[in-house]
C-alpha cells in the first residue's frame, strides 16, 4: 500500500476523490502541491469549496459532471479545449504561462455509487493549450500577412494595368494620328525601314501609293474645318476598308495619305489597286445634310524599281502624284525616271 501511495504521488496527474457534496475523501501530492496546500491529508474531511473559490458556472458544472458519472455509472469529461479549467489551480511552481489558472482536461469516474463517491482525475493541459494558442496566433498573422500581400498584390497589378494602358496611350499618341486613328510619319517611317529590310532578303517587291484628295483647300474654305475633318475621318475608313490588313494606311499630313502594299509582283497589281482607291473614295457621302463628292489622285512608286530608301520612294511617289494632278486629277501615276 505504502509503494502504491509512494507511485500515486509520483505520477503527474491531480486525484481527487469526493462525494456529490463535494466532500473530500482523499488527494494526492500533486493535487496538493498545485492547490498550494502543504500536507494533502489535512485535506480529508473538508468540503471542496474550502479549497478555491469555484465561480458558480464551474460549481454548477462539476455537480453536473459528478450526476452524470453516478447516474451513467461510467466516466464524464470536461476539455480544456471546451472550458480551459474547472479548478483554479497553479500552472507551474517554476515557470510562467499566459494563461492564469491551468488548463485542464478532467475525467470524474465513479468510485462509490452507493456513497454517491467519484473520483477526479486532473490533467495539466496548459503546456498543450498554449501551443494551440501559439499556433492560432501564428496562424493568425499568416492570414493577416497573406491579406496584406494580397492586397499589395492586387495594388501592384492595378498600377501595373495602368502602366500599360499608360504605355499604350503613350505609343498610340506617338505612332497614330489623334483625327483618323490612321499611322502616323513616325509608324510609317518604321515600317517601310521594316519593309525595306525584309525585302531587300527576299528579293520581293512592295508598292508606295501617294493619295492627295483633290481641291481639298476649297472645300475646308466654303464649308469650314469641321466639315473637312469629317470628309478626312470618311476618307481614312474607306481606305482601310479597301486595303489588306498586311498593308498601312497612313496620314502623312493634312488631306495627304501614304499606303504601303506588301507582297506586289508587278506594276499591274498596283494599277489595280489604285483604281479601286479612286473608284472607292469617289463615292457620294453625306455630311451634315450634304450631299459631297470628293475625289483623290495617287502617285505611286516601286520598291527597288524607283528607289531603295523611304526618302527616295516617297520622292518619286510625290512626283507621279504631281502629273496626276497636272493631268486633270482624279487620276493615278506610276512613276517613270524619265
């Protein structure tokens, strides 16, 4: 018996055996020494309440648990995870907790029934709850940490999504005309450099249209610029309706438009095209209630045959455009070196 009270004592877990009054009939060392009482035999006979001062929820909680063993005939728990303690009783002699009382899990199993006796088993959870508590507040700066990346995320793909409609802005106002949406000079310049270089590899040939719309100046003076930015708009669109997507159509400045057409075998298929040109932009329009006809001559050159840079190949275009003027306009030129 002696070497049964001696290992009782050395485990560590609270015993405690009472009746449903709460009436002590026995407990053991650590019970005692976690309860801050000296001798644990100066605990027999005295009433439970004596010892701490349960509030009246965890009262109440213990009669329960003691009925329910008694009256199942079979154990009750109470978790820390559920309740964190039933008894107010130190964490530790020796170190400190963020907790105030121990964290416990508590089995009350009947001992007596006749007697209404039960005894209390206690379990020192604090070292378990307090790494939960670690891990919840771990997990809870994670998740405040994501949201913040998240956020940071999303702010850094918002600017980002400016940044390139920014880009795109910029490039546009750079390389378009703001009226038409047409290429510029610069974009012009660039792809007729691309055109030249790729060409001059595959020995093919591109074509050069120079398109002036005849007697613009007189339809801007009597009908005012309003008038002739819409006819110019108007112009811009047949244009592009009546080319390929792999040629350019660009304004070169004022009523004056540049068409790049790649991949051109002969003069011929340039006659063809401007003719479609001239057929297309001739076309009755309506402006503000008015019925208008505009006309366009065309001056064209050919890459190699009338120059090998875009200096030369817009300068001879120019000069066919001239004597397509000079012979009555709406008309088209090739350019000839005599």
């Amino acid at each position: 018996m002696i070497n049964c009270e001696k290992i009782i004592d050395s485990i560590h877990v609270g015993i405690l055996t009472i009746d449903a009054e709460l009436n002590i009939y026995y407990v053991n060392k650590w019970f005692a020494v976690h309860s801050d009482i000296d001798d644990a035999d100066s605990c027999i006979g005295k009433n439970l309440l004596s010892l701490f001062d349960l509030s009246s929820e965890r009262l109440k909680a213990l009669k329960r648990h003691i009925k329910t063993a008694l009256t199942l005939g079979g154990p009750s728990f109470f978790t820390a995870d559920s309740n964190h303690y039933l008894f107010p009783m130190k964490n530790s002699i020796t170190t400190k907790s963020i907790f105030e009382f121990m964290q416990q899990d508590v089995t009350i199993i009947p001992y007596n029934i006749e007697q209404k006796q039960v005894t209390v088993l206690i379990y020192d959870q604090t070292s378990l709850m307090e790494e939960k508590a670690k891990c919840n507040k771990e997990s809870e700066d994670l998740a405040h940490a994501i949201k913040v990346a998240n956020a940071t995320i999303k702010k850094l793909e918002t600017a980002k999504n400016k940044l390139v409609k920014q880009k795109d802005i910029i490039y546009k106002q750079a390389h378009y005309d703001h009226l038409t949406s047409l290429a510029n000079r610069t974009l012009l310049t660039q792809r007729m450099q691309l055109l030249i270089e790729n060409n001059h590899t595959s020995g093919r040939k591109f074509g050069v249209l120079f398109l002036d719309l005849d007697n613009f100046k007189e339809i801007n003076d009597s009908l005012g610029h309003d008038v002739g930015d819409m006819i110019l708009i108007h112009v811009s669109k047949t244009l592009l309706l009546a080319t390929r997507k792999s040629d350019t159509v660009a304004r070169f400045g004022g009523d004056e438009f540049i068409i790049l057409v790649d991949d051109i075998e002969d003069e011929k298929s340039l006659k063809h095209i401007a003719t479609k040109l001239i057929h297309a932009i001739s076309q009755p329009i309506r402006v503000r209630h008015l019925d208008l006809t505009v006309t366009t001559s065309i001056g064209i050159s050919l890459f190699p045959n009338h120059g090998t840079d875009f200096n030369q190949l817009i300068k001879n275009a120019d000069l066919a455009l001239y004597v397509a003027k000079s012979e009555g306009r709406n008309t088209y030129k090739i350019h000839h070196q005599s």
